[in-house]
C-alpha cells in the first residue's frame, strides 16, 4: 500500500471511530437518562406500596404480606442503590479512578443480594412454624392489598425494561420487580385460599413460594456480581474466538497473555501480545494494533482493548551521525 493510501485508511478509521465514539456517548447518555427516570418512578411508587404492606400486614397478621413487604423493602433499596450506582458511574475518571467508579453498582448489588438472603431465610423459618400454628386472617383486604402490589410492581417493571441497557443494577432492579409481582400474586392466592376453602395455611405457604422465587432471582445476581469482582470472562464472549479473529489479520502471527474481564456490567476490557510478523515496522504494527482494537469492539463488543506489539526482528535505528 502507498504511504498516501496508508494515510486515506488512517484517517477513514480516526473519522469512522471519533464518529462511533460520539453516537456512543450520545447513546449511553439517553439510556441512562432514561434509566435514572424510571428507577425515581419505581422507587416512588414502591416506597408507598411498602407503607401500605406494612400496615396492612401488621393489622391482619399476614406472614405472606409481610414477607411480600420485606421484599418490596429490598426492592426500594435495591433501586436506591442502583440511582446511587448510576450518578457514580456517570462520574469522570480521574488520575486515580481510571476507570471512574463503575463499579460501585457491583458493590452495591452483591450487598443487596446478602441482605435479601437473610431476610429470606428469616422468613422461611418463621413461615414453617406458621404451619403448625396458623393465624386467622382477613381475606379481602389481603387480596386488596396484593391486588396493589402487583399492579404497581408490574408497571414498575414493564418501565424499567423499557429503560434499555444491560446494567447490573437495572436487571437486578427489574427481576427483584418481577418477583415481587408473583409475590403479590401469591397474596392473592393466599387470600383466595382463606376465603374459598378456609385454609390458614395458604398463607405460611405463599410466603414460602415468594421466599423461593427471591432466593432464584439473588442467587443469579449474586453469582454475576461475584463474576465481575473476579473478574472473569463475561458470558458471551469465547477468549478462543477472540484469538482465533486476531490471529486471522494479515501481518499478525500469534496472540498470547490475552486477558478478558468486565470493568462493570456493562463495559468489557481486554489485553493481549501481539506476536507481529518478522520485519513490521513501527508505525505499521500501530497500524495493526489500531485495526485489532477496531476487530474486537465491532465483532465481541469490548469496548477497552491494550495490545503490545512485539516484533523481534525489527530494523534497529540507525544511530550515525554524520560529522
């Protein structure tokens, strides 16, 4: 290739990436905007559901309500701490935090998911002596009550996957949403069993069912939370595919040292050696380290990729100076 045309394919790819830069930006912009506009949403109308639950379920004696009301409560904290995890996130990066603080919302999901544990098998257990001796319950206000809580939780959850993005806390923040509006199904259910059939152990029941549909939904945050603090390849991405595609580029001979992990949820970072072919030149393995970074965000999606270039057989600069 001329060195006229190096240049022409040097500045279509710092045009073609300065554009894609600038469409992301814009693009990561609007979807946390909307996502931070549906969590206030979510996080308003569950706060007053929860006052609702609570008193309801302290008035009536309901375990599935209560247990349907520390569910909600997780949920508020859970969206509280995801609106916390999205203003940090949104902070630049300094000299410091090179990467800003993205992963704060990491560190507040796998907190969630501890404190739901153990509320949950507080529940569990208070539930299983519920059987033995069962509370006799109001059915019409409990089936009032769960009526509410599952139209504010499916609405509040349809708004949320209306948000876009594949952020931790937005999907931990939907699903505990969609939980809690089976769990308010269960209520329903509970109270339907008291009033049909008389049956005061629909209630412990229900509470039991909603404890399991909570413990499903934290162990599948906590095992992606705990994935990302070790830092593990994300799903999705296959490190072999990824040197089989690098290694397939004209002018690179192998790639080892190769490194993939997620910054956060949503952002992934690579690093690797570039065993160049004998006698490339400087500017030409910058070239290829440029089009290598190109390959692995257009194809696997990895937004922060470091490549080292090693050529063994490169000319030594000449160091003679003429008298």
């Amino acid at each position: 290739m001329s060195t006229s045309g190096q240049q022409d394919v040097h500045s279509a790819h710092s045009d073609a990436h300065a554009h894609g830069h600038s469409h992301g930006h814009s693009h990561g912009h609007d979807v946390r905007s909307a996502q931070k506009n549906a969590l206030v949403f979510a996080i308003g109308a569950n706060t007053l559901l929860l006052g609702a639950q609570v008193a309801v379920g302290l008035i009536l004696g309901s375990l599935a309500l209560l247990a349907d009301s520390l569910h909600n409560a997780s949920d508020v904290v859970a969206l509280i701490v995801a609106l916390i995890g999205q203003s940090l996130a949104a902070r630049p990066a300094t000299p410091r935090q090179s990467y800003g603080l993205a992963r704060a919302e990491i560190l507040g999901a796998l907190l969630n998911g501890a404190v739901l544990l153990a509320l949950t098998g507080w529940v569990v257990v208070t539930a299983i002596g519920r059987f033995s001796n069962p509370t006799t319950l109001d059915p019409l206000p409990l089936a009032a009550i769960g009526f509410l809580g599952l139209v504010v939780n499916s609405g509040s959850a349809w708004y949320l996957s209306r948000s876009g993005g594949s952020n931790l806390n937005i999907r931990a923040a939907f699903w505990h949403l969609v939980a809690d509006a089976l769990g308010s199904l269960g209520v329903i259910l509970a109270a339907a069993g008291i009033y049909f059939f008389n049956a005061e152990w629909a209630d412990p029941a229900a509470s039991i069912l909603i404890s399991a549909l909570i413990l499903v939904g934290v162990w599948r945050l906590m095992k992606d939370t705990v994935m990302v603090l070790l830092e593990v390849t994300p799903k999705g991405i296959e490190p072999t595919d990824v040197t089989t595609a690098i290694e397939s580029m004209t002018g690179i001979r192998s790639v080892h040292h190769l490194h993939i992990w997620a910054i956060d949820s949503e952002a992934t970072a690579l690093t690797a050696h570039l065993e160049l072919e004998d006698g490339t030149d400087l500017h030409r393995a910058q070239e290829l380290a440029d089009a290598a970074r190109v390959l692995v965000h257009d194809r696997f999606n990895i937004a922060h990729a470091t490549f080292e270039p090693e050529c063994h057989d490169c000319a030594a600069p000449d160091h003679t100076h003429a008298n």
